[in-house]
C-alpha cells in the first residue's frame, strides 16, 4: 500500500525527498487549501486526481482513467472521456479504488499508482497546464491521507512515471472545454455531468437540471456557511482566491460596491470640508515606535521590506497598518495656529495586516481597501460632534446602500482603539452563525497622539499674561475607517442558496433583459424581433441611468441565462417574449423574493425603478427584522449563553468593568478548547462586547444602585450589546 | 580647527564612535538631503546649526547665539531675539564665524563650539523638537564641511555639551512662531526678517515685503529650475516631502488634479466596457519570474517583503511594480471562449519601483499612484483600435484637464515596453529645460504574454475538422497605464516665479474672493457690509458648481492674501472693495496672465465660468505654441546637438535601427563624462529618440531610397522624435 513513508521512500530511491506537512484533516479542496494556506507561504500549485471508470464489458477488466490535473483546471469528464475514445466515463466507486488502486477516496494520488498490480490497464492523463509550468514548480498533492501534503516538483513528478514505467497522455482542458462551452466541470468528488447537449437546429438549448446544478451553489447555507460564503463569492465572480495567501482578487462585481461607497462617501465628507490626500505607504521603523500603545496594538502584524532588487535596505521599512504614525509628525508641521483648525484629511488606499489567523474573504484579509479620515480640532466637542458624523455617515453607508441594518454605540474599554480615547462603532449582524461583526470605527483619540506628536498651536482664549507653557494647547484628533469588510458583511446578511443577491444601489448590472419563449418553431425573422425589442429596452433604460444589459447570446437556453444572472445577484431580471409582445409589457422577475409582475412598456423606465427601490427598501427591511428579532434583552445570566446558542445577541444591564468583561467571554465559551482558531466552524468562542447602544432601553431602564450587572451583580451602569462575533 | 578628524577624535574621547559619510558638496539643505537620500536608506533626522548675532555696543565683545534645530523647524529671529530678550538679533557675518567660531560658512555645525576661546560669551540655543525625539535618534550634521555628513544620536550631542561644559536654553520654536503668526521663517543663509509687525488698530496689517519674499518662492524658474521646483511644490503646500526617501506626501491641491484625471479617465472607460477591478499588491517570486523579458526589466527596482511581525516569511514576497504577471494566470482561468473578448479591466492602484536615482517629486518615485489597464482580443486589430483609443483619452487628460500638449506617436523598438509588442506614447516637453517627457504609454502586448501564461481560446473561424492544435488561438493583449507624473508635468509647464499656475479644470479652488479697500478709517458696518458680499459671490459661485472660497481671515491683509492664493495657483481672483460696489461688479484677475479686469455682478456666475474657460484655453495654446517652435525639422546632423542645446526637441529623417539609436545618443552627449548622473542640473545626457508621430510631415516628405538618415546615412524610413529626456 502507498502508505505515506512508502511514497517518500520510493521517491528517495529517485534522490528526491520532497517536503511533506500534516494538517488538519481535509474534506475538500477548499479545506485544503486554507489548511496549507494558514500554516505557511509556500509557493506552490494545488492538484487535484481524478480517478474514472469508462463503460467495459461486464466481464472485461476494469480500464481506470487517473487524471492529474491543477485543481484550478475544469475538467469536463464527458469531453475528456470523447477525446481518449472511451464510453461513458464517470467517476470510479470506492469499490474500483480499494481493489485497483489500494486507497479510499481521501488517499486518491498519483502515487497510488505504485498500487496497481496492472498498470497497462490504466490510462494516465496529466493535464497539460501542468507541463506548462517550469520543471521545479512544486505541487501539492496527498500522498496517502487527508491530513498530509507532499511537494514534488513537475520534474520529480514526471521522474516517479518513469520509475514506475507509465507514460502519461497530455490533455489540453482548456481546449476540450472551449469545444463544449456548455458542458459542466467535474469536480473533485461529484458524479460526472451528462455530455454536453447537442446544438439544436434552433439557436437555443436546453440547460439539464445537471449542468444547472454544477453552475449554481453546491453548499445550503444554513447546512455549511463557510463552503457557502466562498461559493457564492467566486462562482458569482466577484472574488478569485489568489496565490499569496490572505489575498484576493476583487472583480468587477465586488469593486462596483466599493465604488459606490467611495462615491457616496467621499462626497458626504468633502461636503463637511474634508480634503482628500494620499501619504506613502511604506513607514521608517523610528516613526512607527513612536506611540507605544497604539503600536502594540498592531506590530505582530507589520509586513516588513527588507530588500530592493537584490540589495538589502539598510534599515527595515514597514508597509502602513494605518496611517496615524505615518500622518501625525507632519500635522505637528502643518498646524501652527486655531486658525488652521478644524484640520481633516482622509485618503483611499490598502494597507496591510499580516494575520496569521485563518483569513476570510473581505472580513479578515492581508490587505485590503479602506478610507482613513484623520482630523484635529480645537475642542473635544468640536471632535466629538465629529465622531458622530461620521458615524452617521457610516451608517447610512450600511442601510441606504448596503441594505444592512447596524448597532451604533460605544466601544467597551477593553475593545477600543489602541491608543485612543474611545471609539464607536457600527456593529452588524450575521442571523446564519449568529454572530456580531464590527461595521466601521470612529475614533476620538484625545490629546494621546498629539501630545506623543507635539501637535499644538497657542490657545486663542489663554489670557495675555500666560506663560509660554500655559498658552500651548493639544489639539483633540479623531481617526475613522470603514473597509471593504463592509462587502462581506453584505453578502453575508442578503446571499441564498441560489448565490449572490445585490441590492440595487450597489449592483454592476441592475436589471438584465432575457429573450423568452423562443422553440423550435421559431421563425428568424421573429427572433431577430425579439432580440432587437430587448435590446431596446435595455437601451432606454440605460438612458435614464438604470444600469441595464440585454443577454443576447445564443446558444444558451433562457433557463441558463436566468442562472447566470441570479448567481451573480441581479435584482431585477426582464423578460420578453411573444406574449409579453403581445401585451406590450416585459414580465419582471425579482432576484430577492422571485415575485415576478409585469411591467408596461409605456411605463418601463418608472416601473423598473420602482422596482429596484422596493426592492432595495425590502431587503432593508426584511434584515432589520431579522436584526431586531436577534438582539435580546436578558436579564438573568441563566439565558445568557443560551440566546448565543441560540444565534442571537444579548443586551443586558452592565458594571462596564474589564474584569467582568473577560469573565463573561470565559464563561460564555461553549467549548473551551485550548488555543482552538475561533472559526465559524465552531461558533463556540466567548461573547465580546459589542457597544453600548447609542439608543438605550427606555423601558425598564438601568435604576443607579438598584439594578445590577447580570454577570457579576456590581451595580449595572448601562445597557450593553454582547455577542460572539466575528 | 574643528575638522572632521578633530570631531571625531573629541568624539572618540566621550566614547562615542559616530558614523561619519562622504557625498558631493552641498550648498543648501535640500542638496543635502538629496546627497544623504540618494545613497543610503538611513533613518535620521536633518538638522541645521544657525549662528547669530544680537546688536551690542560697538566697544563690547559680541555675544553670539548658536541654533541647533530640526531642519524642519521654522526658527523665526526675530521671535527668538525677543524670548531671549537680545536686541536686533541678526545672521552672523563671515567675520565673526572665522575670528569666533573658526569655521566659514559651510563648516558650521554644533562641534564648531570647540574651537570657541570663551564660551561663557556664547548663547546655546536646542530645538525642543530634538529634544524631543528618543534618545537614540540620529541627527545629521555638517561636522567640519559641505560635503560630510556625521551621525550623532540626541544622547552623543548632550554628551559633546557637556563635555565641553555648556549648557543649552531649551526652546519651543513652534510656540514661539505661534506667537507672531505672520513673522516669517528665517531660512539657513538667508537674512534675517524683519520683527512681526505690531498689531493695528484696524483689523488690518499690511504685510511688509520681506515677509511676501519670505513667503515666496526663491528660486527663478530659468535660474535654478530643480530648486524652484522643489518650492513651487512645497510652498504651494501640494507636496510634503517625507522621511522614507522617493516617497512624498501628495497633499489636497495635488490629490486634487489626480482625482479629475480619474474622474474623467474612468468614466470614458467604463463607457469603452472597461471594468475596474483591484488585484493584490503582492506578488509571489514564482510568479513574477514568469516572463523573462519583462521582470528583467523591474527586478532591480523590485521591493521584497521578508518578514512579518517578529518573523520571517518562508519566501520573500515582491510588492508590485506593474500587474502583468499578477493578473495573466487569472485571465488564462477567465478567458474561456471568443465570447469572453473583449475582455477588459482596469485598475487604481498604487505601484512601487524602488528607484536609486535621485528621486524627483511625480517624476521618479519609488511608490506612485496610476491607473493600469489590462485587456484582450480576438485579432490584433481589435487591440490596435483599443490602444489608440486609449492614447486618444491620455492625449485628452493633457490637452483638456492639464493644459499640457503632447505629441503622439510609436516608441522605438529600444523604448519599447519590456514584453511588449509595440509602445505607443504621450510626450510632453518642458520649455526650461528642453527636455521631452514621456506622459503615458499604451502598449500592445502581441500575443507574447498570451502564450508564457496559457491564455487560449478556440478559434471561431477555424475550420470544423482542425486539429485542437490548429483551433488554439492565442488571445492579443494591451496593457497601458497614465501616473501622477501627470502632475510633475502640469507644474513644470504652467508654474512661474510666483509659484503653482493651475489650469482650472484640476484646480481644488478655482476662484477665491477676497475683501479689498479696507483701512483705517473704515466702520465695523462697512467692513462687515464687505466680508458679508465676499461670502454671498463665493457662495453664488459655489451653487452653479464652481470651485470658489471667500478669504475672510482677519489680521491679513489683501497683499498677503494675494500672495497666498498665488503662490497656490488658484486661476482667477475676485476682489471687492467699496469702489467694486458702488459700481456693482467684482475685479477678476487673472493668475495665469496677471491681467485685471471687471465682471458685473449681474453677470457674476456666466462672467466667471467664461474667464475660467479662456483661462484654460489661453494656458493650452501657450503652451502649445512654445511646443511647437520647440520641435525643430533637422536636415542635417550638424544641426542635431546645436539644437538640443538650444533647448529643442529634433524631428528627423531616420533609418529606424538601434545600433544608430545608439549611436546618436552617444554622440549627442554634450559631456560624456562616465556613469555621471543625468539629472536637470547637467542635463547633458545624450538624446534619445521620443516617438514616431502618428502625424508625419507631408511637405517635403521621406522619399524611400532616396531620403537618408541625417545620423548614420541608411535609408530614411520616416521621421523620428528625437531630444534629451526625463
């Protein structure tokens, strides 16, 4: 058997010893490669093997396919089964794997091939993407379990063929997929599709329930929100994994919605008489050591350049985490008198926080896309009126825009800005796992930074005969950020189990018109009718500023299109057909709720966006619901954990004391494991606090000295918002 | 004689062992950070050393003042004279510093104290912004000449103190300055202000004209063109130099002009059916090196990370100095099908190439804000079409936003981007210093980077019964990117002795109105009557959409508030006085031309917005009637340098060859001198050919066999751009 040390032996007597890691035990590729991603920054290439059983005679031996191709390779089992001449193929039963190859289904790897008794029965198929690569690429594989990688190169691999004496056919993907555009990939452990269908004499085709199936979302996301999440961002192309670990490429799709948050934000603060800048990203170490606190809070995860072109710098330089050590020395330059005050400036840029906790699309990545906004006032009310301004805008951000209701309140002691005075927050709602997510920050530092940064100015009302010492005054500095957490955050709250839903105000494409109704009776003069009557209709409500596509392509199938679309979230979908003609009418389809109406072509542009704004509003709506129905007043510890367990918040009567505070996340853990990663596999950590809401309780409220904490039985203080978060 | 070596040594006694370098001679302080810059990435902080005299009784010993500040700080006399109550404080003369201090002018620093006979006659003076600092941070200082530079830390020089037994008066220069608001900075050599004059009574002061001057920029722009670029950007407050060396602080009014070229570049894309996008700013090494060609073109200037937090990543990871290979794996897993194409996105990033020339403000930069457009096409006409489209928009983001003509053209096959197919360009020239400058470049990729990255599709028009060999077609690439340089160059054509000319259409404040005719006599009822129509015309201008800010500060007056707005090229100011409302009208003056003239209030917002227009339309044809005079048909090669050295720009008859491109390089090279650096201040550096212009000469055009190239005397195949460049 091709046990783990068998494979590493039989490829040291090659004189390869490949590098092998154990991980936590994978069940998918995506598992897979979070699992390698966390653990290190190798650069390699993720494999995946196949094993097929082609249609034989009964009693003919069995002629297995072993495919080894780059996981990122679709692999069309149907077209590649019609390229080797062989009939029927599909993926091999458990039974083919034990008595052929000697593994189950987790232990599937090329080096299973050292198992099989008669290897002039199996075809060995690599993919040609992987003798693309240069010789000394490494891929991964499992050798023997789902709890081991071993690293070979492209090179050792092809040396382990030769050892074993199998030579391997080359097989092109790309090229056999381009030749049935519509057929489905296989994927790692999924029956094999159905052959792609025939082009039918009409320029339409039927999408079978199969194909369908293999385009749409394969997890439920009340079954399995993680492999959900990653499904509906990619397969509705608004994310790629990419190959630097933590990082990930925002398409079009996910950049529009950052779009329009910059659009609407950035023109809500110039408004106020906020500037825009741009400071370097890079910051001297000196600089960075400035302000103890604040860099405590982020140095674990400062990225470091040590070297340029082949020289190495003289002095290390960091990549900014956030830009108040970057910014401050130079306000102490800048600001020289109250006349120059209030000082704002913000900038739009990435900057970079090298976790090393599992990353997560938008909600915890290496870099990412943020504003900054950093201001100085005369006068702590000057900054604190600031701090709720932005706040507001932030939260209209999430609700008018993003559709997502939000918590606004003040962070806890233990939970604020590291180095500032306090910090509010916006706080969101994920109903699926229950748990909290911080939405947006705005701080008010206080005088820390500028005391730290010299950053004062002579107060205008000292008297006459101060002293020099007297008459300096800090000036009071706020900072604020909101991310492209934010997009997660909204994909979270309104995506189903068809993918992605966008509400209107964010979406790329707003409405998209289909073709309907088309047969094979059809004759061409009538479809090119219809197909032009769409395009009009996307072109008049483009004119009006709706965002709008007709998909005129053939060869797909209405159904297909419908698909396509809803998976990547398009909330108004229009139909037009021989009867919607008839009527003079498009028939509407809305991608939230799937009410589908009618809309009159003499009112297209009006009833679509009233549409789109009814939509926009209901989505709002329904998720307020849900917020609201989630957030729970207790009022005795012994429901505490049990509304969490239950997926819901906890407002209670609190002492606001650290000490309580780290109690209640200890005693609210629900399965205390030992330096376990909190993940929403196991949505079990302590609750945090979450803010003291900014609109408090008005009934039954906190009585001073008579109502007490719940957790500790101090006198409560306040209303205070816990939960698990993420 | 404190020489270096005597530093040293005295150094040496105290135990201390500073780092001593060597660089050019410098004359002021900018040349020094440019020599400390360009050769080392040290972290420390610039100082300068200020000798001054306070009047004394002809007969009396002088009593001079030693100043040891932040290069940064602002160290106004006056204000020092009168906190340390020292009457008529004055910049030493070269007599005192020898008789007294032993040194001349470009050998003063804090170690010249050594050679003083009796210290008990000198005032030692600290920035209490160095004092400041942690005990350990380096301070650069001048020990004995121009051209060294020694390193001390805060600790050392309090130690030389006291080894040479004086003590030092701490003083707070920025309070000190805050105190006399409009005293202007005393600067290392220059003379010293004059005290800040006293308040009067009304709400009025006249500023004198050393404090313009002061204000002001010092360098002429056809005397000491780096210099007075440097101010133009500085004392206009659109850039901040910064402390990690090749990066800089774009502040509001240059962040400005970036954000209307990204407003108007984005919108014309998205209407082409670019999508934006962000990809990471991390590249893996693995796939950096993908294409041989190109990377060789960047790996010097390629940023590595090595480390996080405290720990070292197991491969260094590059920051981005263009995506090619960032994105091309992504468009061989996206680009499926001819259905896919044209597939186009774009992005606003920041990039970095870590330059070790001497870095120039928006010119060369070691991080640089940009826009990189990457696309694909069936046919390589369809990506032709698109690169001149592309062309046509940056030649649009010149002419129309910046002012700035340029001429178009194709690159040689020398200039051509790195992995490209062809380059086609944007070039800008700057009269002052006659060199041309490359303003963007769109690139046809070929099909180059479309093999090295496996990016296939099936060839539409290939015939059914074609090997998949024979199908696979090799999508055709452009790539083309437009930077801040933008802005480099707007500044260099524009800009005047003043300070910053912008052309309106990038301007933060198009037009400010400020309070005029105001004076001793005036009533508090007049005068409010006046501040109180400045803010109804600015107010009026702000509601049709025009950029205006009223200047009502108090305590300045309308001289200095001109000069202001001048130095930060605001196009046209509006001043109203008692005369302009008894007329009913504003007085617009022009900062381009100078030229003053009256709009009536009737007429105010249409009045504005034409001035503003022919602004932006006289600054074009300026500049564009000195570019053309500029660009100089050569005939012969005996005219070619003669030309360069007039300042111009050489259209000739050429053969199309690198060995010739060489050639005339080499031999246009007014001082050939060996490695030297080409930089503004030799701008000696031989000519290097500019483009091809898409528009040709048609009198006297290349006739084939007979025309030759003025250069080498092959056949001429058309005319080429040639001239020294940036």
């Amino acid at each position: 058997m091709a046990t783990c040390d068998a494979v590493l032996q039989s490829l040291a007597k090659l004189s390869l010893s490949p590098r092998t890691v154990s991980h936590e035990s994978v069940s998918d590729n995506k598992a897979w490669a979070a699992a390698l991603a966390s653990t290190k920054d190798a650069v390699f290439e993720m494999t995946k093997t196949l094993i097929l059983k082609p249609k034989t005679a009964k009693t003919a031996a069995a002629t297995p396919v072993v495919v080894i191709a780059l996981e990122s390779t679709e692999t069309p089992v149907p077209a590649l089964g019609k390229k080797l001449s062989l009939k029927d193929c599909r993926f091999a039963n458990e039974e083919l794997l034990q008595t052929t190859f000697g593994v189950n289904k987790d232990q599937v790897s090329p080096f299973a091939l050292s198992n099989v008794a008669d290897l002039s029965l199996v075809h060995l198929v690599v993919d040609s993407a992987i003798l693309a690569l240069p010789a000394t690429t490494l891929l991964a594989f499992h050798p023997s379990a789902a709890d081991k990688t071993v690293f070979v190169t492209v090179d050792q691999l092809k040396a382990y063929f030769k050892s074993i004496s199998k030579d391997f056919v080359e097989i092109d993907f790309k090229a056999i997929a381009t030749a049935a555009p519509a057929a489905a990939a296989a994927s790692g452990s999924k029956p094999a599709a159905k052959p792609a269908p025939k082009k039918k004499a009409a320029a339409e085709i039927e999408a079978s329930a199969d194909e369908v199936h293999q385009m749409g979302i394969e997890a439920k996301k009340e079954v399995d929100f993680p492999k959900w999440y990653q499904q509906v961002l990619t397969k509705s192309e608004m994310l790629e994994y990419y190959d630097v670990s933590g990082c990930y490429i925002l398409r079009p799709l996910a950049y529009n919605v950052w779009k329009e948050i910059t659009n609407f934000f950035d023109a809500a603060i110039t408004e106020m008489g906020v500037e825009d800048t741009y400071f370097p990203m890079f910051v001297s170490n000196r600089v960075l050591q400035r302000e103890k606190d604040h860099i405590e809070g982020f140095a674990p995860e400062v990225a470091w350049v040590t070297k340029a072109g082949s020289a190495d710098l003289e002095e290390p330089i960091a990549i900014r985490p956030t830009s108040e050590t970057v910014m401050y020395p130079y306000f102490s330059k800048w600001i020289r008198s109250y006349r120059d005050l209030p000082f704002r400036i913000n900038q739009w840029c990435s900057v970079v926080r090298w976790e090393f906790k599992n990353p997560q699309p938008f909600l915890r990545t290496r870099e990412f896309l943020w504003q900054e906004g950093h201001t100085a006032h005369l006068t702590l009310e000057g900054a604190d009126k600031e701090v709720r301004e932005i706040l507001d805008l932030y939260e209209q951000v999430y609700t008018d825009l993003l559709a997502v209701p939000v918590v606004k309140g003040v962070k806890s002691e233990k939970e604020r800005f590291a180095g500032g005075y306090y910090t509010t927050t916006v706080e969101g709602f994920i109903p699926t796992t229950g748990r909290a997510i911080q939405g947006g920050t705005s701080h008010c530092l206080g005088q820390n930074f500028s005391k730290m940064f010299n950053i004062v100015i002579e107060d205008p009302s000292a008297p006459a005969n101060a002293t020099e010492e007297a008459k300096k005054l800090h000036v009071w500095q706020n900072s604020w950020g909101l991310s492209t957490r934010t997009i997660g955050v909204m994909v979270m709250i309104h995506s189903d189990d068809k993918g992605l839903v966008l509400p209107p105000r964010v979406a790329l494409i707003q409405t998209v018109v289909v073709p309907c109704g088309l047969n094979v009776k059809t004759t061409k003069e009538e479809s090119d009718d219809i197909y032009d009557r769409c395009q009009a209709v996307a072109a008049r409500l483009k004119k009006t500023g709706l965002k709008s596509k007709a998909d005129l392509r053939e060869n797909y199938s209405p159904g297909f299109k419908f698909n396509h679309w809803e998976i990547r979230g398009v909330p108004l979908r229009l139909e037009l057909g021989p009867m919607d003609i008839k009527k003079n009418q498009v028939t509407a389809v809305r991608r939230d709720t799937g009410a589908k109406f009618a809309i009159p072509l003499d009112n297209l542009e009006k009833g679509v966006r009233d549409a789109l704004d009814t939509i926009q509003n209901d989505m709002f709506q329904k998720a307020k619901a849900k917020m609201d129905s989630s957030i729970v007043r207790i009022n005795k510890w012994e429901d505490f954990v049990r509304t969490l367990n239950d997926k819901k918040l906890c407002l209670i009567p609190w002492c606001d004391r650290i000490a309580c505070e780290d109690d209640i996340k200890e005693r609210s853990a629900r399965v205390a494991t030992e330096g376990e990663e909190e993940d929403d596999r196991a949505p079990s950590m302590g609750a945090k606090s979450l803010c003291k809401p900014f609109v408090q309780p008005t009934e039954n409220p906190i009585v001073p000295g008579v109502t007490k904490c719940i957790a500790c039985d101090h006198d409560a203080k306040h209303f205070m918002l816990f939960g698990r978060s993420y």
